[in-house]
C-alpha cells in the first residue's frame, strides 16, 4: 500500500459517528494520527534501502577479470560455460567491442598478434590460463608481472613474440571475459585434435 494512503484523515472529512462500536470497526481516530512519524521514518528507511542492500550482494559477486584473476589461486578459474556455443555470438561482440580484434583480426585469424585459429596456443588452451593470459597480460605489459609470477610456460611459439596487453580492466566483468574465451574456442576448435 502506498504511504500516502497512511496519512491520518482530516477531521473536518470525517462524517461524525456516534456508534463507538463502528469507530473502533472502521479504526477512525479523529485526535490522533493513524501513523506515527517514526514509524513512517523507519518504514521509509527499509523499502528505500532495501534494493540498494540487495545490490551491494549482488555487486560484490561481480568483479572485473582483473580482480577476479587476483583473488582466485592458480588453477582453479573455471569456465561457467562449459557448452560454449550458447555465447559465441555474444561473445563475438563483446570481443570486438574490447577492441581485441585490433590486435587478433576481426576472426581470430591474426594481425600483429598471434592467430586465434592455430592449433595451439602459445600458453594453452585451459580455462585458467586462457582467463589470465587476457585478463593480467604478459611480459614487460604484465602490471607487476603477475603473469610471470604465475610461472606459465609457453607452449607454442609464432613468429609475433610481443607482449599481451592486460584487459583485466578494459573488459568490464569476467562473465563477459569467458564469453569471449567462448567465441575464441568456436574458432578454434576444428583445428583441434580434440575437436569442439
């Protein structure tokens, strides 16, 4: 019910009863408000802080990759979409909108970076690594070298040797990075000898 509704009635509104019995019925109080102030105060205070509580939850569960990478132990970052082919268009957009296509092409097929579409990634292709290599960087462009610090080896070598970029704070939540991990793996994955 609206608060408005709870404002005590005007008494030059109320129609006199003389019945006490209907008084009391129809709950009219002609000398006294129907709602404290206080009360009013605190019902205020919990509707209108309530979405704001439950947002905190919620934006404590979303972190940028940059975070997350951070907080989470080595190994243990985990793709939620393990059936990548639900979030490959998504994915797609959100790769070009990061600008990654800048370096990679616009289809994963290379540039001044390494293809997305070899058969093997210079430092894997496991979640977790995929996850950080993007998120932290590599080489000298690695903050604090947090990859290095990681101790990943390469696995693969190209004739493009230069530094990744960290996009751990460029790329807005890691949901969004493991959709684009997601389209990264749709181009790729016929090449595998594990397939898709």
């Amino acid at each position: 019910m609206p608060l408005h509704h709870l404002k005590a009635a005007n008494p030059s509104q109320v129609e006199q009863v003389d019945d006490p019995d209907y008084r009391r019925s129809a709950n009219i109080e002609t000398s006294k408000p129907a709602i404290k102030p206080a009360i009013v105060g605190i019902l205020l205070a919990l509707i209108l802080d309530g979405p704001t509580l439950q947002g905190e939850a919620l934006a404590s569960e979303v972190m940028t990759p940059a975070a997350r990478a951070a907080s989470t132990p080595k190994g243990e970052l985990k793709s939620p979409y393990p059936d990548f082919t639900k979030v490959v268009e998504e994915g797609h957009r959100k790769y070009m909108a990061a600008g990654c296509n800048g370096c990679h092409g616009g289809g994963g097929g290379g540039g001044m970076a390494a293809p997305l579409t070899n058969p093997i990634w210079i430092y894997g292709e496991d979640d977790d690594t995929l996850f950080r290599v993007i998120a932290l960087g590599t080489g000298k462009l690695s903050p604090d070298n947090a990859f290095g610090k990681l101790e990943y080896q390469r696995k693969g070598s190209e004739s493009v040797v230069g530094p990744m970029p960290p996009f751990g704070d460029i790329i807005k939540t890691d949901d969004d990075l493991w959709k684009i991990i997601a389209w990264m793996r749709s181009v790729n994955c016929e090449l595998r000898e594990s397939g898709c």
